[in-house]
C-alpha cells in the first residue's frame, strides 16, 4: 500500500516537472478520519516550485491519472494529500494475502546482504540479569527480522574471557573455597559474592575435597579462574538456550590473543600511525577521529588494557566482509561508541556500516512494587528466577514491548494475569480464539479451505473494513521495523491488530446462520492468524492453538 503511494506521487513529480524526486514521506494518520496513507511531500517541495505547499498539493492530485484504487483524496493543514483507499482494492489486497501469505507480507529488502549482530556479551562471571535478558530478546528479534527481510545473518556472542573480572571471579571462588574448609583467607573487596559463588565452591570441594587449601592463589589461579568463568559460561548458554537465543558464532577474547589478532591489530594501527608512546604507556590516536581523548592501549607496566582486544576483536569483524555491522551493547556503554568507531575508521571501515544500539536495564516490580534483590546473585534478580516464575514467551514479549533505549517497568503480577493488561496474553489469545473458531467450523462441516475465494464484499461493517485496513498495513509496519532496525513495532502492530480482533468478536458471529458470510469472516479470521503467526514467529514467540 505504501509503495503503491509513493509510486503514484513519484510519477506526478515527474508529469510535473519535478526532477530529482526526493525521499517522499509517506505516514499512517493518527486519526483515521484524516485517511488511510499521508504525505507532506508537497511542503517538501514547495520552495523548489515557488508556490504554496496547497498549490502544490492540488496540482499533484490533478496530475494523477489513475484514482481507482482509492475511495478519495484529500488535501488538509497546510498541505497534507491524504489518500483513503477504495473498498475494492481493500478487498482485491486481501485476497492476495490469503492466497501467498507470506510472500504477501515480507518484503525483499536486504537482498542477500551480509549482516553480522553482536549481542549479549555478557561477561562470564556472573548469572544473566534482565538487562542481559532484554540485550537477548532485542538481538534475536532483530535478527529474525532482518532474516525474513532476506539478509543473511550471523548471530555472535562475544565472551570476554581474558580479563580482570574473570580473574576476579577466579580469585572468589578460591577464597570462598579456603573459607568453607574452614581457612580464614580474605575475600576480595571488590570480589563477586552472589550466591553462585558459594555454589561453584561447594562444587569444588565435592570434587576435589580438601586438594587446594592452604595454596597460594597464584599457584593454582590458572585452574580456578578457568573452572570458574567455564562453569558461569554453561550456565549463561543453557539460560540463553531456554529463552529461544540462539548464536552462530562465540568469538573468545582469549582466542584473540592466542592467535595473534591483538598483536596485528597493534602493529596495523602502528603503520597507519595511529599508535604513540607517552609517559611509558601505548596510545590510540582516537582523538583523530572524533573521540574526546587518546586511549592507552598497553600500560606502564606493559599489560594490556581491556580495549585493545576490542581493537582486535572489531578488526575481526572487518576481515570478515559484512555489509553491515550491529553491536547491542547495556546502556552502561554509552561513553564506548565514540572510541569503537574511531577503531573502524582508522581500519578504513566506512563510519556509517557499524550501528550501535543501546539497551536499558529493566525495572522489576511486584504489584507496582521493586522486588527484592536475588539471593543467589546478590545485587539483582536473574532472567532465569523471572522466566521460571512467567515464562519465556511473557518474558520476551514485554522486553519487546518498548524501544530497548527506553526505561522498562516489568510488573510479574500484570504479566501473569489473564486479561488484556498482559499484552502478550492478549496476542496469543487472538491467535487460540481463531484456531477455536476454526475448529468450531469444521465440526459444523463449513467449508474452511482455499477461503481466498469467499466473497469478500460481505465485509462491510466498520469493524471489518478496520480490520482489513490493518491487516494489509502490516507490510508498511515490517518494512518500517527493518529500516529502523525496531522489532518493537511488531509488538505493537500486533498488540492492536488482537485488540481490533477481540473487538469484533465479542460483537459479531464468525459462524452464523448464512453459509457466504460464514465463510468470509471465515477469509478475515485467517488472514488476522496469517499475520500473528508471521509476526509472532520474528519476535521469537510461540502462537499457542489453544489457551
């Protein structure tokens, strides 16, 4: 519908004279009084024209030639075109969804361009937290997004691996290990002391009893910093593997420094002249491409910073060849963007090739009330305490609820309920409630197969004529969803398109007494399925037949 707009506008600019047709706006009203589909574009392009954007707006609804597939066109404020679409066309659209499906909804956008999404990342030191857990529904979402708009995707997770906080981790287990075996050895001041760690302890000495006490750490650091970070790391894969995330890749930071991708990294940034010493520490340049200071890379003492595998992490990538690349990183990252992209920019990576995406953390409350903080982590509840106590698909759907940059209240009780405060209720329920009515149809011996030939016409109420407008607008949504990189306009489009659903069903009889409008309600019932399926299916979200 939205192509079939611009399209017709681009060939008015033309027949107008117009030459360089500019990027043409084109929005779902607010109101649906004001039109099914409007543009600004006459305003846009006013000044080139020397008139006033009415002036314009007339001259290009007299210029289009074909006016069929609309009921009216209309010019409003200082020179909207807003176009209502006929019922003929409506139901011609319909039609074709009903009989290709899913070649009517998803669009080829990406073309086969390579995409690679980092998300998640989080470091192997402790459990998954909601905010992980929001990082983990966003990147999957959008990577089934992007597939169904036919890029190819690779999903990668990158384990830090190498650095002071799994040293760290290492260092809590030994001390919680020396003082349940009755050793009075420190615990670290900045030391993790969820309850995990006791767990990995206690699991240590069943297995090798008493072998380590009295050791200094530095002798057996190796073995407990390895056993540790390994024993978080399975425990974040099987939490991810039960929320529905899957990875392609897991790209290890102590890789990088074994195959020697650190040391290259270094010595590329060396010949481009982007490495200086200074006071005895290496530093970036990052400065020269936009960052607020220079970033040491190697320090005094000649031990390496966390941000120079980054550096080689991120050339990784570029060797690699994606068209694009997209990084869903905590909002605690924020003060990182700047100094990532001057890394791709002196690696000659074009600047606008790499997105980065910010999540943030997520507020958990009971009632309207903060929860508690989780006794086995310690400063937060885990996303396996909230899956297990709501499940994943409730989970999930309300992380995709909202721009992941935005602040997120996750209320246990609303999402628990049966009602139409918990969204993703609402959703799956309109999907349940069709396949009912489905089911219900058959046992009456109605005709429910190849419904593309029921006489759509006999969808005339508001209420139907609403629903159809919605249903074909789900292609603008998904086309809109991709191009922002946004898998949370799906959320929304299908939390309304329920809402329109549940509307009408709580007014009118799919199945009644007249054997033609059986089956055209029939035709509107499957079409709304066919699309909740679609849209359900890239949030990574089940569509229960029955509730």
């Amino acid at each position: 519908m939205k192509k079939k707009v611009r399209k017709i506008l681009e060939d008015s600019l033309k027949f107008l004279g117009f030459e360089a047709i500019p990027s043409i706006e084109i929005e779902v009203p607010p109101d649906e009084s004001l039109g099914d589909m409007s543009t600004p574009v006459a305003m846009a392009v006013s000044k080139t024209f020397k008139k006033s954007p009415k002036e314009i707006a007339k001259e290009i609804l007299n210029s289009i030639k074909d006016k069929s597939v609309f009921e009216k066109i209309d010019i409003a404020g200082p020179g909207f075109i807003n176009f209502t679409f006929s019922k003929e066309y409506l139901y011609s659209e319909l039609k074709k969804l009903l009989e290709v499906k899913k070649d009517f909804l998803r669009k080829d956008i990406g073309r086969g361009k390579r995409i690679q999404i980092e998300f998640v990342s989080a470091n192997p030191t402790g459990p998954l937290h909601l905010g992980h857990g929001r990082g983990a529904a966003t990147g999957e979402a959008l990577s089934n997004l992007l597939c169904a708009a036919n890029y190819k995707v690779e999903r990668e997770y990158y384990i830090n691996d190498a650095g002071k906080q799994v040293k760290l981790l290492g260092l809590s287990v030994f001390a919680r290990y020396q003082q349940l075996l009755n050793v009075d050895y420190p615990f670290p001041e900045e030391g993790y002391k969820g309850g995990y760690v006791d767990e990995i302890a206690i699991e240590l000495i069943n297995k090798y009893r008493d072998r380590y006490v009295k050791s200094d750490f530095n002798s057996v650091s190796d073995f407990f910093i390895e056993y540790s970070y390994k024993k978080m790391l399975s425990q974040i894969q099987k939490d991810l593997e039960d929320f529905g995330i899957h990875f392609d890749t897991w790209q290890s930071e102590r890789e990088l420094y074994k195959e020697g991708s650190v040391d290259l990294a270094i010595k590329d940034l060396h010949a481009k002249g982007y490495i200086y010493e200074k006071e005895g520490a290496f530093w970036f340049k990052s400065t020269n491409f936009g960052d607020d200071k220079d970033r040491v890379i190697i320090k005094k003492d000649g031990e390496y910073t966390y941000f120079t595998s980054d550096i080689a992490y991120h050339r990784k990538k570029i060797e690699k060849n994606y068209d694009e690349l997209i990084n869903i990183w905590g909002a605690d990252h924020h003060g990182y963007i700047q100094r990532v992209k001057a890394v791709m920019r002196a690696f000659d990576y074009p600047k606008d090739r790499l997105i980065i995406l910010l999540v943030q953390m997520v507020n958990l409350l009971r009632g309207g009330k903060p929860v508690q903080m989780s006794k086995r982590a310690g400063e937060f509840v885990t996303l396996r305490e909230v899956m297990d106590e709501v499940g994943v698909d409730t989970t999930k759907f309300i992380f995709l609820t909202r721009r992941p940059d935005s602040h997120l209240d996750f209320d246990l009780e609303i999402v628990k309920s049966q009602t139409a405060e918990n969204p993703v209720f609402y959703v799956q329920y309109a999907n349940a409630r069709i396949n009912s009515i489905f089911k219900h149809a058959n046992g009456k011996g109605i005709n429910t197969e190849s419904l593309y030939n029921a006489d759509l016409n006999l969808l005339e109420s508001p209420e139907e004529i609403r629903i159809i407008k919605k249903i074909l607008f789900y292609p603008v949504i998904f086309e809109e969803a991709v191009d922002t990189l946004e898998p949370h306009r799906i959320t929304f489009y299908l939390h309304e398109l329920s809402a329109l659903f549940h509307s009408f069903y709580n007014k009118y009889r799919v199945i009644n007494t007249e054997p033609s409008l059986n089956r055209s309600r029939l035709a509107l019932c499957e079409a709304i399925r066919i699309i909740l399926k679609d849209g359900l299916e890239i949030l990574g979200i089940s569509a229960p037949e029955k509730m």
